[in-house]
C-alpha cells in the first residue's frame, strides 16, 4: 500500500528545467510593469488576460461549522502577454498601431517610452522605416513634459532608439520558423547587435497569416502518412518557438492578422471566425479587431440637394481618420474563468478609439 501511494504521489510530481522555475517564481514575485507596450488601453486588456483573478475555496472548520470561511488560494501563474491585432477591414489602422507600439517600447522612459529593444518580423515586405521614423517623433514630442526638445536632439534620439530594433524578413512559414529559433542566439551574441544593455521588450510579427494560403496548399499537395497535418504542425512548431523566446526574455508578443471572413455578431461586439489553427487560438486569447469609421451609404429616395448638404459632414469623418478597436469574444468559452466578467466590467467592454493625422496616432475612448 506504501509503495503504491508513494508512486501514487510521484506520478503527480511535475518537473521543470532551473530556468522554467527562475522564470515563474519571477512572474509570481516580481510582476510585469503595467505599461507592457506603453498603450494604456492595450495594457489593461493584457493585465486581464495575464493576470486571471485569484481562485477561491470554502474550507470548513468543522464538520458542523454553519459558515465556512472562504479562503483564497495561491495565486495562479501568469499567462504569457500575448495579443493579436487583426484588421476587420481594409486600411483599419493596424500597421500605424504596432509602428506606435514599436516607438514606445524604443525610446527611454522620460519620453514616454519602455527603454527596450525589439524584433519585428515582416512577412510581407511592407516595414517603412520613414512611418516608424515619424511615429518615434511623435512620441518625443507628446511622451515628454518638455517642449524644449530641439529638432537636432530629436533626430539624434530617434537614430539611438533605431539602433536597438532588429527587423527580419521571413519569405516562408518555414523561413519565419528559422528565424524565430535563431533570434535567442542571435541577441546573446552581443558581436552582431548593439542591444546588448537592453531588455527584449517586445516582438512583432507582421503578419501572422501571410503564408496560410501557401501552407494549406503545400499541406494538400504533399504526401504525408494518414492522421498528419502538416499545416497545423507548422503552426504548432510556431507556437513552441514563440513561447521558447517569451520563457528566455519575458518579453511580450505583438502579432498582426487579417480577417479572412466577414464579421459575425458577438457578445462584446463583432468577431471574425478564426482561420488559424487551434494551437494558436490557444497561445494567443486576446485578438483585438480594428476597423476604421465609416459613413453610411445614403438613403434611398435622397435628393441631390439633401446629398449635398450631408457631403461637408461625411467629408469630415473620412478627413479625421478615426477608428476603433475591440476584443474579439469568440473564443471566450476557453477564456481563463474571470476574464470574460472583469472585460465586460470595463467601460463598452474595452473598446476604444483612435485617429491618425498629421501629429501621429493619438488613443482616447470609444466614441461612436
């Protein structure tokens, strides 16, 4: 019986690497800074979605205790800060979002930055250092309580803050795989980077989905044994090499999409029915649609007149660039328990509103 309760116990021993118990007595201990990306709306949906609400247990006392106390148990590991910023329609302002979250995590502290390094990996050949250049900018000029910063001591800290951002160019899902196994060498290798005194604060893919097309037409084309799937294995190699680099640096995961169906009606807002295999529903809950503000069409039956006098208002909408984001709800049946009631706490569910214009991205509340 001694023996069988001793393997009994033994089978439910979990063992873990010294760095993978480093790495969560870190995440218990020593909680990430609420500023993650520098985006405060951004920020409170990863606090949600990282930090579930704790667990609670009624104990008795005694067998006939009429009110058992309730006790909290030990606080649960944080999930990994991962978030999906998916574009629910043309032009919605999902490429200029991560060029800002780029900034922010880049520059120091004092101008309203994380003072961190970071990886982008560009899958479809469209990273424009000029929008990243402006973005950077930007956030000088708005992140600091100083208006005496000169256009010269500008550019010099735009040169400094670029010199810690490491831009990839995978032209495969297999050339995207490569490239994610090869980052960990790549930033301890202090020789090929001058990021050596900074954290990895953040990781961008953009876009995650470039390659679906190509991956399902080679997982159909190729001769495989029965019961595989290549294209969902990819996926899986992606998702373990993404969490590979997040368990070495602590890092947070920012990761373009498209949506590649209409939007369905959900309950905090609109989703889009996932295209992506479910490893990476999984590794990643948090997906924020955004979509850029439209004008309705015109009435049937209006007169030019009437067409006429609404052309100045609807001239007006399209000139202020705004836009909107929400947390996608589709998948909340696997949310961790908690998080569905602490988002539809939030003002509107965690939606909110920004414009692009001439002075950069500038994020408020949602406005209809």
């Amino acid at each position: 019986m001694a023996d069988v309760l001793g393997a009994r116990l033994l089978s439910e021993v979990q063992e873990e690497t010294l760095d993978k118990l480093l790495h969560s007595l870190q995440s218990l201990h020593d909680p990430a800074p609420a500023d993650r990306l520098g985006v405060p709306v951004l920020d409170r949906l990863l606090d949600i979605f990282t930090h579930s609400p704790p667990l609670h247990q009624d104990i008795h006392r005694r067998w006939d205790s009429p009110q058992p106390p309730s006790v909290s148990l030990p606080a649960r590991k944080p999930k990994p800060p991962v978030i999906e910023l998916c574009s629910a329609s043309p032009c919605a302002g999902k490429t200029q979002l991560l060029y800002h979250i780029t900034a922010a995590a880049l520059l120091p502290r004092i101008y309203g930055g994380t003072n961190g390094a970071v990886v982008w990996l560009e899958t479809e050949s469209r990273f424009c250092i000029l929008r990243l250049r402006a973005a950077l900018l930007s956030h000088i000029a708005t992140g600091t309580s100083s208006s005496n910063v000169s256009p010269l001591h500008s550019e010099a800290l735009v040169n400094a803050s670029l010199q810690h951002l490491h831009v990839f160019s995978p032209s495969s899902s297999a050339s995207l795989l490569a490239t994610l196994l090869s980052v960990p060498s790549y930033l301890f290798s202090p020789q090929k980077h001058s990021s050596a005194g900074r954290a990895l604060t953040t990781l961008i893919v953009s876009n995650i989905s470039a390659f679906v097309y190509q991956d399902r037409l080679d997982a159909d084309d190729s001769a495989h044994p029965p019961g595989s799937n290549t294209f969902v294995q990819r996926y899986r190699d992606l998702v373990a090499a993404l969490r590979h680099i997040q368990t070495t640096f602590s890092c947070t995961i920012v990761v373009g999409n498209v949506a590649f169906a209409p939007l369905l009606p959900g309950t905090l807002g609109s989703a889009v029915r996932p295209h992506l295999p479910a490893a990476w529903s999984a590794f990643c809950p948090l997906k924020v649609l955004l979509m850029r503000e439209t004008t309705p069409n015109f009435g049937p039956g209006i007169s030019a007149e009437e067409a006429a006098r609404e052309a100045t208002a609807r001239r007006e909408v399209v000139q202020r660039k705004r836009f909107r984001g929400w947390v996608d709800a589709s998948g909340s049946e696997t949310w961790e328990a908690g998080v569905k009631g602490a988002l539809e706490a939030l003002d509107r569910g965690g939606a909110f509103g920004f414009r692009i214009d001439g002075e950069g991205l500038r994020i408020g509340e949602y406005s209809n």
